[in-house]
C-alpha cells in the first residue's frame, strides 16, 4: 500500500538528510536574529533591521566565528561583533554585494585584509569593481601578515596588530573528573591510612588475633579476618603505596625510578588554592559588597583539575582503587573487609573500645596507644581527609560559568574546614619539606602523626 509516495521519500534517505539539515540551518538563523535583537535592545543600541544586510552579516559573523553559551559572556560577545560591524568600512557593502554577485568565498580574515587595504588607498568610496577585484586577487594570492610570505614571487607584508591567540573556551584543555576524583581518593587513604595509620593498626589487630591475644566468637569476623589476613599480600605494600603518593602528590621522600616523574607542581598548587581561599573569605567578611571577585579561586581550582588529570592516570587509577578498598570495602556484599570494617565491627569494638565512646575511632586511639604510642588526633585527621575529598570532588566538575552557587560556598566551607583541621593534625599536603625547624630553631613536633605511621615498626613482618 502507498501512503502518496511517502515510502518512496523515506528511502531517499539524502533527500530527507539534506532537508533536515536546511530545516537547522533556518533554526539556526532565527535564532540569532532573535538573540541579536534581544541583546541590541536590551544594551540600548540601534537594532538592525531582521532581513537588512548588516543583520545578516551579523548574524554570518556569529555563525561562523562560534559562541560558547556556556561561560556567561554570551551578551558581551554579541554586543562585540554588532558593534565593531557598525564600525566597519565604508567599502564592506560594496565588498560583499562583489563576492556575493562572483560567487567568491571570502573568509572574514581575508574580508578584513580587503578593506584594510582599501582604505588605505585613501580613494572615493564607489562601486568600483576592478578594484575590489584586483585587492582580494592580490589578498588572495600572497597577501598577509607572516613575513615568510616574502619568499614567494607575489609575496608582501600587512601590517600585523600584533594580537595573539588567546585560547578561548573553544581550545580549552580536556579536563578528566574521573582522574581528579581518584586524586582525591588517594587524598584520603593518605589521610586515613597513613597519617591515622589504619593499614598498620589493622594489621596489628589482625596480628594479636593471629598469636591468640584476641578471640573473636563470631564466625563470620573470624572467616572475613582470615581472609583479609590471606589477601594482605595482594594488597600495595607500603612501599608501593608511598611510590604513588610521591608521585601523584610530591609527599615523602620515597625514592623513584628514572622514568618516573613526580608531580613537583601538586603541592605548590594546592598551597595557592588553599591561599585564595583564605583570601576569599577574609575579603568576603570584610566587604560590604555582595559579590566578591573570585578570579584568584577560580585560576587555582582550573590549574589543579589540568594538573590532576595529566598526572592521576595509567594504573595509578587502579592501584587508588586497591587502595581505598583496603580501608572500605566499596561492595558491602563482597565478603570483603577493609581496614575500617573490622575496626568498626561490633565484636572489635566492645573488646577494645574504652569508655563511653564506643566506637571504631575509639579502637583506632587505644590501638594507636598500645602498638606506637601515639595519640593521634582522630577528629582532625577524619576532618582532612573528609573535607579535602569534598574540595577535589568540586573541583574535578567545576565549570567556569556555570557551578551552583550553594555548590560553591559549600566548597569554600570545606575547605575552610581543610584549612583548620592542619592546625590541629600537622600540615599534611602543606608541609615544607625544606622548613624542618620551628621559629625557636627546634624541631618541628606540628607533624608527628604525620610521620609516625611511615617510621612505625611493622608489626606484620614479625
């Protein structure tokens, strides 16, 4: 059955490509006839007629040169090619009704040549088409600013403005989240598992449980406690882990290969964020201005996500994630434990816990006590790891332009948080490694829980 030859136009499967297409085309047209208006009326300036041909090149101008809806300048950028059209040459008219009649494909950088180059001859402005001709033959032929064109036979120089590319939004760097949220992952178990020093307080509770100082009644904590004791070598040694903190995070002194290049930049960046922050907020409170600029944070937050996502890549993704499942298991149903889960497991924490605090943090104290003795600052360091993770977890999707304001303060509460939390726990990513001694000349005590975890014996080797 046929449907008016409706079957024979479904197969012409160019016929309906082409017609889409031109359906866009007009769509988008209309759309910058609209934008321009809106934008024209809005700045209070003279709006050119919708099918006069200044709003045509307008619009031609835009099309062709891209705007980006995304970063919040879209009235800046329509305003800034009307206006410089309204300011253009007395020969762009007759310029393009001779291009248009020829059928000569004039770019707009070859178009601004043209009437540079017409003006300059300080003639009559006039339909004089031999001329036009002869300036976009001898533009097309040689003409230009670079002056390796003298070379050739029909070369000459224009005047150059000397204005550069400025990489706008269109040639932006890629940004990875996914590798920037793993850094911020490895934040974290730095935190917990090496500052707090869970991998090796874990391993201790596993060893007491291994000689017979612990008995555990609970048959599932026994079987996940084996099984967490048969997987322990093939989990990252301290080693391997330390390698990857040096080298995603310059921290430490763990030597590394030839060919392994650390990421010197990591800390100085993330210093001058947390610095722009505190800057922020100081102008923020001080200020009776309800915007303050935000450049600073901004600059910092984008330098570190193109930092993070060339650095935290390869198999550092898959070692973080090791890592992390080490401390907390991401699949509860696994029959896995991490570190942690059996700190926190009901049976650990009613042997070990003392007081009233009865819970995996208060394990963690008395453990740390018993095998290092050190009291480390549980809050704190829970604090660094926890608000540093929501920091890199904004930045890793930040968008210029484009980020909740709610998201923001939230962020610079975090890090705010991050900021004090080093007061109290060492300075952790801040550290100086070439400032070892406090203002009275004697050593620095600020990171010793920093260290300990890194210096401690290893209880598993015994």
């Amino acid at each position: 059955m046929s449907l008016n030859g409706l079957d024979d136009r479904v197969r012409d499967t160019a016929g309906l490509s082409n017609y889409i297409l031109d359906s866009l085309d007009k769509i988008e047209t209309e759309f910058f006839i609209e934008l321009v208006g809106a934008v024209a009326d809005r700045a209070g300036v003279t709006k050119p007629a919708k099918d006069s041909d200044k709003m045509k090149l307008v619009v031609r101008k835009l099309q062709t040169t891209g705007i980006s809806f995304r970063g919040g300048n879209v009235e800046e950028t329509v305003l800034d090619v009307l206006t410089g059209t309204s300011r253009e040459s007395k020969w762009a008219p007759f310029v393009d009704t001779f291009a248009a009649k020829k059928q000569i494909p004039l770019t707009f950088s070859r178009r601004e040549l043209v009437l540079s180059a017409l003006d300059r001859l300080n003639l009559k402005v006039g339909q004089k088409n031999s001329l036009i001709a002869q300036v976009i033959d001898d533009v097309s032929r040689g003409g230009g600013t670079d002056p390796v064109q003298l070379t050739r036979p029909t070369g000459r120089t224009s005047p150059w403005d000397f204005e550069v590319d400025l990489f706008d939004s269109t040639a932006a760097q890629i940004v990875l989240a996914e590798n920037v949220r793993a850094a911020g992952a490895l934040m974290w178990c730095y935190d917990i598992g090496e500052r707090l020093g869970v991998y090796k307080l874990t391993d201790a509770l596993v060893y007491r449980w291994w000689v017979g100082l612990l008995d555990f009644g609970d048959t599932d904590l026994t079987s996940e406690l084996y099984r967490y004791y048969k997987l322990r070598d093939e989990r990252p040694t301290e080693e391997e882990r330390f390698l990857l903190y040096r080298r995603i995070l310059d921290v430490g002194e763990s030597p590394v290969g030839d060919r392994v290049v650390v990421n010197e930049d990591f800390p100085a960046l993330w210093r001058a964020l947390m610095e722009e922050v505190a800057t922020y907020i100081d102008r923020t409170e001080s200020s009776f201005r309800k915007r303050v600029n935000r450049q600073g944070v901004i600059q910092a937050i984008t330098e570190l996500q193109y930092n993070l996502t060339e650095r935290m890549a390869g198999m550092a993704l898959t070692q973080v994630t090791e890592m992390y499942n080490q401390l907390r298991q991401t699949e509860t149903d696994s029959g896995v434990l991490g570190g942690l889960d059996i700190l926190g497991h009901p049976e650990v924490v009613g042997q070990l816990a003392s007081g009233r605090r009865r819970d995996q943090w208060s394990v963690i104290e008395r453990l740390s006590k018993e095998e290092f003795q050190v009291s480390p600052n549980v809050s704190a360091l829970r604090t660094s790891a926890v608000e540093g993770f929501k920091v890199v977890d904004f930045i890793s999707t930040f968008r210029d332009g484009q980020f909740d304001e709610d998201d923001f303060d939230a962020f610079i509460a975090s890090a705010k948080s991050w900021i004090l939390s080093q007061q109290l726990a060492g300075q952790g990513l801040l550290v100086d490694a070439s400032d070892t001694t406090s203002d009275t000349g004697e050593p620095d005590g600020d990171d010793s829980s920093y260290d300990v975890p890194a210096e401690a014996d290893d209880i598993w080797s015994e």
